[in-house]
C-alpha cells in the first residue's frame, strides 16, 4: 500500500496539471470570497451570515477541485497510463483505495489553505465595512463553534466533491463527459428547485441535491430555517460521493482498462 | 515509363467540402449523436418535471415553523388586452349618459402604511403616514364596476405628477408637481380626454383614449388607490421582505360633475388578503374624502402575485446547455486526442478555415436541437403547469417564438464559445468546466438566492449568464413598482442586449482560438 501511494503521488507530483489545478481552486475560491466580502457593507435592518459571505468562493473552488479529481483518472486512461498502472499493480482496490487517500490528503491541505485565507479576509474586510460589534455582529473568528462549523465542513466539502468527482470519473472515463456529469449533478439542482413553484417540492430538491445539501454547512445564522441541517446536509453529499465512489470501483474491477 | 497517377478525379477544397467532412465526423461518432439527443430529451423533461412539481398555491414559511402555511390562490382577473391585472381601488361614482364631463380639485393627497402585524378588521392599528409614489387619486371613466373593465383616468399620483392611465397597460406623464391640482375628464362617443390644471382656468390635456365599445351609461367619479408598500432586504444567502397594505386618503373639492348623488363601491372588494377596512368615502360640505387601498396597473411577477413566467417551462435549458458544451468541447479536444487533427490539418492547411467549419456545424447542429427542444418544452410545461391550476402570463405569438428562436440561438452561441475554448486548452475537461462555469454559475448566485439582488444584476449584465435575459416572457412596467429581481424572472438587460453578450465573449474566444490554432503545431 505504501508503494502504491508513493507511485500515486509521484505521478500527481511530476505532472504539471495537478499543481496548478490546486493552485487555481486555492487561489479563485480566495478571490472570489473577498470579491463578495469586499462588496457587502452593512446597512441597518439587515442581518448577513459573515461565515457564509467569507466562504462564497466555495461555489467557484469546487468545480476546480472537481476537474483536479476528474484528471487524476481520466488522463491515465486518455493517455494508456492506466495499463501501465494496472500493469505494475494487479489489485485494483489497492490502487482506487491509493488514489482516494493521496486526492483526501492534496483537497484537504489545500482546502483548508483556501478556506483559512477566505476566513482572515472576510474577518479584515468584512470588519471595515460596518459589520463591527457596535452594530451587533462579532468578529469572524474560528474561536466560535459555528464559524469553525462552517470553515471545516466546507473543507470537507471540497473533499467530498473531490471523492464525487473520482467516482464518476472512473465510471464514464471520458474527462469531458464526467466533468459534465458532476457539474451538472452541483449546479442543476438549485436551478430547478428556484423554478419549482411548489415549496415542499422545494425543500425536497434542496434537501436531495449534492451542492445544495452539502453547502448548509456554511450557515451560521437562521439555521433553523434551513431546509436540511448543516451536518446532515454534509451527510447527503457523503452519500452521494459513497455512491459514487461504489459505482467507480466496480466499473474498475468489472471492466477490462 | 511514366509516373503513377491516380485515376480519382481531383478533390476540390472549398467551404462546402470541409463543412460535409466535419458534419460527417459530427454524425458519425455514436456517443456524440447520443450527447445531442440527451441534450434535446432533458431540456423538455427536466422543463416538465419542473412543470409538474408547481402547483398553484401560495406557501408561507414562518420562522421556527417545520411546516410551510399554504393556501390555494384565484386566477387574476384579465384586463381588456387578456393581460393579467390588478384592479382595487375605492370608486365613488354616478351614472354618466352619453357624452359629459367631470371635474374636481385634488386639494390632498395622504398615506398611511399599516402594519403588517394588524389585524384584518383593526388594519389601520400601528399603521405610520407615509404616501407611495404611486399613490394615486383622480378622476375615472369605467365600463363598469367588475374587476379588470376598461377604465381611462386622470390621477394625481404620490411621487409621479399628473398621470393619463388607461386600460391597465397605458400610461402617460402630466406635469410633475403635488396636490392642489385641477383635473377634469370629458367623454364623447367612445373617447375619452384627460385635462390637468394648476389653477382651475387654464387647462392642458395630458391624453386621450379610445375606448371601444363602451356603453352608453358608465359609472364615473372619483377613485383613490394606493398599492402595497414593499420593503424587501437582500442579503447573501437570499432576500427577504415584507409587504404592507397602504391607505391612500384624498380630499376632492370644487367638484363639477352631472348630479350630486354619489355612490361608493370598492373595487375588488374581499379579494385575496385585502381588507375592506382600509377604504370608503365621506362628504362634508362641498368637501368629498375619498379612501381606497390596492392599484389599478398590469399585474406584475413577484410575490404575492399567483402568475407564472412562461420562461419556467425552459429551465431545463440549463441541462441541455451543460450536454451540448461536452459535445462541442469534445468536437475538437477528441481529435487532438486521437492525433486525427493531423489529418485534418493535412488535408485543409488553412487552418482557419477548419475552425469555421467545424464553429457553422456545431453551431447549426446546437441551434436545431434547441429549436425542436424549446418547441415542444413551451407548450407541453404550459400544458402542464395549467393542468396544475397555474396561472401563465400571456405571452404574445412574437415573444414566444423570440424565446423559442433565442433559447436556440443562445445553446448554439454557447456550443460554439465550447468549440473555441477547446481549441484553446485542447483538453476536454479544462473547456467543458471553464464554459459552464462562465455560463452557468453567474445564473445560479444570481437567481437561486445565493447573491443580494444588487449584485446578482450586475452579474447577469457582464457575465455570459446574460444570455438568459432571451427567455424573458414578463413585463416590465415602469409605473408599477414591483420587484423586478431576476429571481423573479426579471432580468437587467433586454432580451437580445443579453444575448449579444454572450455573443461578444463567443467572439473574442473563437478569434483567440483561431490566432492560437494558427501559431501552434497540432
């Protein structure tokens, strides 16, 4: 197992690809939460989530990190990597199981790199634009149970959009194809459920869609009005990614490469 | 011994060959025709699934409450042209035969804002002074006193002046200013004029109306109406709001009308949610005060409106568009892949050439597919979403084939940015998830509540998202103030302006992608 993860990381490692899809998802989900905290000033009668504000770049940081996984299976088999793989190493739980852990390790440092940063702007920025203690909102601080609530479930978030992503990506092999899948399962969801009409029908979609469910993790105020509570909405996405995950091994193990 | 010369007569290189051998690589790769049928399939189910999850209720969530409150709403009532209205107001009034004319001086115009925590028979409990800027009280001709007949009326308004008002959908500027103002309405035959004046002897006429059909006894009088105050605070995460009946109170004098036997009907009286409490008239001396709450203007989306954007029967463009960007991504990275784009610049070498084709048939291609998608999601979701006692607005012949024509111009324009930025990165996933995102995201933080409205309108004016303002099928009516949010189906640019957005983007990707073409080796 120790050989096999080394050889994971080394093929993630000497590729230029894999680096600079991290850096790309660190650097756009940092950028574009302090776009959006830079932009929210307070004005009275309001009320914000300062936590969900600081982290709105999760929105964009998700489909890189859903590419940086696609790639990690698509291009062996776009290139014939994987017989080589596969070659050198027979049991293919072994290598699902290599590639799982070294992916875990690489989103969650960077996650938690991108989701630190966007928490320290949105504390600098979020302060000069009026939402001081004098108007009643607290600093943003990873002191208090919820904010640290929302900036570690959105790093495992990204872990589990990562393990989504592997999933499919070694069910449909094809990288276009499954990028386009796993988009598709984040983003249509809240499109439907905001032209769905009907609110039960509404609460059911946000409750059952991958992006939707998994981001109440974020909130911070008026969870109570959440269609799904935060920690069983990262336990919707966990199922999805589970499901995912399944349905890839098996195409692995069923399939010839 | 002569050369070798092949028999085969002599290919011709032009335009229309290259675009038969593109058409050919299209057609023949099976897992790209099914991507295009996909595309087509999921735009008109996920349309009617959606379709088929709305039923016409209005649904509250309170705070702390598991369960949302819901209850079933009436169709509007419909205006002359079948536009969908509102039309409450108190109406003070006397038979009008024949030909006449009214005149009266609106000495004020006061407001009050009730309190959304009142009750229905104590509405005016808590309730703050403050008049709406379409606030409005004047002078009407009506067919008769059912909700949504012809009227023409001469008003004078909260915060807009002197304003002509007719049939709902009308409305013409006065001269600007507040209350004391003279206004007199005349009728012969079926015309009828409105006049405003600021001292009762030099009189301007603002407008006139032909009312066809208008019989020959109509009640005419005064009327004063004021429209629900709205406060709506967004904030990352969605908006809310509260929206508040107002009273809107006016004092007529130097009245000048036929008879002086006035009658007062309130107008949509016991409607939804509207109290009867908040209107009515009195008389002191040559003195009338006339009190009405409600508005008489189109019917606009947003709540607490009943009424449904025909643009909800497409929402499942957005999973044809993400089906259609894989197959033209992978139009031009699969060759890359496969080395087959050697060839193909070894048969055409200019290279540029290769790019149109390959842009006109994915492009064509895309538009087809949207077209015959779009076709049938419109009528079957309305069919569906009526079944479901929806109400729809309605939607002239022109705008439904500009939103059945744009849906598929906007999925071939997008098709064709996918084609350019393939070329670019020559990797499928980088141009698959680099144009959805573009085209997809801005749409999501902007319409599913993630974004404040303010925000959310910018993005739908720079980002490729703006392309969706082509399946706009509501009204924006500049004299009703209602919430124009693209949540509630109201985007910030016109239909084509959004559309020639995306066109822009589509055009610098395709010449980057040409310049890059040109200068790399394959």
């Amino acid at each position: 197992m120790r050989d096999a993860l080394h050889a994971e990381w080394t093929k993630l490692r000497t590729t230029s690809g894999p680096a600079l899809l991290i850096v790309a998802a660190v650097a756009l989900t940092v950028a574009v939460s302090a776009a959006v905290a830079a932009g929210v000033s307070y004005t009275a009668g309001t009320s914000q989530d300062l936590a969900k504000i600081s982290l709105t770049g999760i929105y964009l940081g998700q489909a890189v990190i859903a590419i940086f996984a696609v790639l990690a299976v698509s291009a062996e088999y776009s290139t014939g990597m994987i017989r080589t793989t596969l070659t050198a190493m027979p049991r293919r739980s072994t290598l699902l199981a290599a590639k799982a852990i070294v992916i875990t390790t690489l989103v969650l440092a960077a996650g938690s790199l991108a989701v630190l940063a966007c928490v320290l702007a949105g504390r600098l920025l979020l302060q000069g634009n009026g939402f001081t203690p004098a108007h009643g909102y607290r600093v943003l601080s990873l002191a208090e149970a919820s904010t640290l609530r929302a900036a570690g479930g959105s790093v495992l978030y990204l872990v589990l959009i990562a393990l989504l992503s592997l999933g499919i990506a070694l069910a449909l092999r094809d990288s276009a194809t499954a990028i386009g899948v796993v988009l598709a399962l984040l983003y249509l969801f809240p499109i439907v459920a905001a032209a769905v009409s009907n609110i039960h029908w509404w609460r059911h979609l946000q409750q059952i869609g991958p992006m939707t469910a998994g981001l109440a993790i974020q909130t911070t105020t008026g969870v109570d009005r959440l269609p799904i509570g935060p920690w069983a909405g990262l336990g919707v996405l966990a199922c999805w990614a589970t499901g995912a995950m399944l349905i890839g091994a098996l195409s692995l193990q069923l399939r010839d490469a | 011994m002569s050369a070798y010369q092949s028999t085969l007569p002599l290919g011709r290189d032009g335009f229309a060959q290259l675009l038969r051998a593109e058409w050919t690589k299209l057609r023949t790769v099976r897992g790209w025709v099914i991507g295009l049928l996909v595309a087509a399939v999921v735009t008109v189910a996920v349309g009617v699934l959606a379709a088929a999850a709305s039923h016409a209720s209005a649904c509250v969530l309170r705070v702390g409450a598991a369960q949302p409150v819901c209850h079933a709403i009436p169709a509007p009532p419909t205006g002359p042209g079948g536009e969908p209205v509102s039309d409450n107001f108190y109406f003070v009034h006397q038979p009008l035969t024949g030909d006449g004319s009214i005149t009266a001086r609106v000495d004020s115009l006061t407001g009050l804002i009730t309190s959304g925590d009142a009750s229905p028979d104590q509405a005016l409990a808590g309730a703050r002074p403050g008049v709406q800027p379409w606030s409005k009280a004047g002078l009407i001709i009506k067919a008769n006193t059912t909700q949504g007949s012809a009227y023409a009326a001469i008003m004078l308004t909260g915060g807009h002046g002197v304003r002509w008002q007719y049939n709902y959908t009308h409305d013409v500027a006065g001269a600007p200013g507040a209350a004391p103002r003279w206004l007199r309405l005349t009728r012969a035959g079926d015309t009828v004029t409105g006049y405003d004046s600021l001292d009762g002897t030099h009189w301007t006429r603002v407008g006139s109306a032909r009312l066809s059909g208008l019989p020959a006894t109509v009640p005419a009088g005064l009327f004063a109406a004021s429209p629900d105050y709205q406060e709506i605070s967004s904030h990352v995460g969605g908006s809310s709001g509260t929206i508040d009946q107002t009273q809107a109170t006016a004092h007529f004098d130097q009245i000048n009308a036929p008879t002086g036997a006035w009658t007062g009907t309130a107008i949509g009286a016991g409607g939804f949610a509207r109290s009867d409490t908040l209107s009515g008239f009195s008389r002191s001396g040559d003195t009338l005060t006339v009190r009405g709450s409600g508005d008489i203007a189109p019917a606009v989306g947003g709540d607490p409106s009943p009424a449904r954007g025909l643009d909800r029967t497409l929402v499942g463009t957005f999973a044809g568009l993400i089906a259609l960007i894989v197959v033209a991504a992978l139009f031009i990275t699969a060759e890359y892949r496969r080395g087959l784009i050697r060839t193909t610049l070894a048969a055409s070498p200019r290279r540029g050439r290769v790019l149109a084709a390959k842009a006109v048939v994915v492009g064509a291609v895309a538009f087809v597919a949207g077209l015959a998608a779009a076709a049938v999601a419109i009528p079957l979701g309305q069919h569906v979403l009526r079944s479901n006692g929806n109400y729809i607005y309605p939607v002239s012949a022109s705008t439904e084939v500009r939103m059945i024509v744009g849906t598929a111009a906007l999925l071939a324009v997008t098709a064709i940015a996918a084609l350019a930025v393939g070329t670019m990165l020559r990797r499928g996933a980088g141009a698959v998830a680099a144009v959805i995102v573009a085209v997809v995201l801005p749409y999501i933080l902007a319409v599913a509540s993630v974004l404040p409205t303010s925000a959310g309108q910018w993005l739908l004016r720079v980002t490729p998202a703006a392309a969706f303002a082509v399946q706009q099928s509501l009204i924006q009516y500049p004299q009703v103030s209602g919430q124009y949010t693209p949540t509630n189906g109201y985007y910030p640019l016109s239909p084509w302006a959004g559309l020639a957005v995306l066109c822009g983007y589509t055009a610098i990707a395709l010449g980057a992608a040409a310049y890059v073409l040109n200068r790399r080796d394959a």
